[in-house]
C-alpha cells in the first residue's frame, strides 16, 4: 500500500511539473516579447521585427525556446535605408529559463535560424550594412559598475539558409545556397575553441572579375581555436571538401586592434 501511494505521488508530482512547464511560458508571453523587441531595437540602428511568436521549453530543452516566425531585419537610415539585411521563416531563441521568470534580463543561450536569408553588403569606402549596432557611450564614469551580457551564447545553428556577400572595396561576390551550419563554444570567454559543421548545396565566388566556383558543393568540418583578447584564430581540426576536392588547411589569422593590417601563418594542401 505504501508503494503504491508512493508511485501515485511521484506520478502526480511529474504530472504537475509537466503542466508548469506547458504553462508558464505563456504567463510570461507578453514581458519576454516586449523585452526582446525594446532591448534589439535599443541597441540597433536597424529594426528588428517579427509577425508572431510560439514559446515552448521542450524545443531546447532545459533553455526556453522563443520562436520569432517571420522575422525581419532591416537597414535604418544611411546607405542602405530599406535593405533586408536578414528575412528568415523563423528564428528560435534559445534563453535561459531560470532567467526568463525570475530574473531581471533575460539570458540568451542559442540561436537557431530556419530558412534565413542573409544579404550583406559593403561599399568601396568601408561601409557594410551589417554594422547596425549603435555606437557605445564615449565616456563612462569611472565608478559605473559593470553589468553581465544578458548574451551568454552557447550554440548557433542555421538550417537550409541563403546567403549573398557582395563586397565592392575587395571586388568580391559570394552566394551560398542550402546552407546546413551549427556552430558550438564558450563564445563569452577570451579563449575557446568553435566547433563548426558546415555543408553548401550551391557555392558561387566571383573575385576581381574571375569565377573561381559555381554552384559548387562544398563541406567544411573544423575545429577553431579563438583568442578573442589578441584576435587570433588558429585552424585546430579541418575536413574541407569543394565537389570532389579534398582540401588541407592549416596555421592560423590574427587580426591586431591597432591596424588594419591581418597576419597569417596558412599552409593548403
């Protein structure tokens, strides 16, 4: 009798915190929709729109998923005024729970794009229409107390996605179609390794006027070692492929804060 009272307790018990979890998203629907929209648009010179919103904690679980359907965003005012820097069927929000009902931000894990497409552009004079985020404050007091980033990145990941990069300055223009890619790692550290796994369905590049590849198939797997305080990237572990060509890549690029020049130790094979 014992157990079985036993087993009817655990049994309503799990019952209640299925039914806590299928609910309190929705009780705090309206706060983390108007938290999302009024923290982007804050600190963007782009506008940052979505037509509906689908909250589960099953998608990325233990995370809170926050799925943007229709999600837009689009260039403010400037050379690129009107551009759609990024359209995507939807786009999961992977936040913390714990964060999402009691703390004061909410934190974001993950990423996840479903049938995005991302056109990006840059001018001959340095001027790209991915650079929307507002310039930060020139002074801060020295007393002012340094807050955490509600963006604590874990985990990215594009599904079936289109991207076109078209650079006037480098004469550089490249289209990827079918694009499967995630990406993983410690993104708020100033040292981690970015695990990659990346397949393209179509890769054009067109450079200086020559197409070296047309609607070629390429997958890349590798392993990434970043040093974000020195802007250092070396290749760890790679397995490239372009159609049948198997490529070797290996050293490493470091991008130094006070010039513009790029260093690289690269050995292809």
């Amino acid at each position: 009798l014992f157990m079985k009272k036993l087993l009817y307790g655990i049994l309503i018990f799990f019952a209640l915190v299925l039914a806590a979890l299928v609910a309190i998203p929705y009780f705090f629907k309206d706060e983390i929709i108007a938290q999302i929209k009024s923290t982007a648009n804050e600190s963007l010179t782009a506008t940052l729109d979505f037509k509906d919103v689908d909250i589960s904690v099953f998608r990325h679980f233990p995370q809170m998923s926050v799925g943007l359907e229709g999600l837009e965003v689009t260039n403010g005012p400037g050379p690129f005024e009107g551009v759609k820097l990024v359209q995507c069927q939807r786009l999961d929000v992977a936040v913390d729970l714990w964060s999402a009902i009691f703390g004061s931000e909410v934190v974001i894990k993950g990423l996840y794009f479903q049938k995005p497409d991302i056109r990006v552009y840059a001018l001959s004079n340095g001027q790209a229409n991915y650079d929307i985020t507002k310039p930060e404050p020139t002074a801060q007091p020295a007393t002012a107390s340094t807050e955490s980033s509600p963006i604590k990145l874990e985990r990215y990941a594009i599904e079936d996605g289109a991207v076109l990069y078209d650079d006037r300055g480098l004469d550089m223009r490249a289209e990827m179609g079918g694009l499967n890619h995630s990406g993983s790692g410690e993104f708020t550290s100033d040292v981690y390794d970015l695990v990659m796994k990346t397949a393209i369905q179509k890769l054009s590049i067109n450079y200086g006027g020559v197409q070296y590849l047309l609607n070629a198939r390429a997958n890349w797997d590798a392993s990434l070692g970043a040093d974000m305080k020195n802007m250092r990237f070396a290749f760890k572990n790679n397995d490239l492929k372009v159609n049948a060509l198997e490529v070797m890549l290996d050293g490493w690029v470091q991008m130094p804060e006070k010039t513009e020049d790029i260093l690289m130790d690269l050995k292809f094979g």
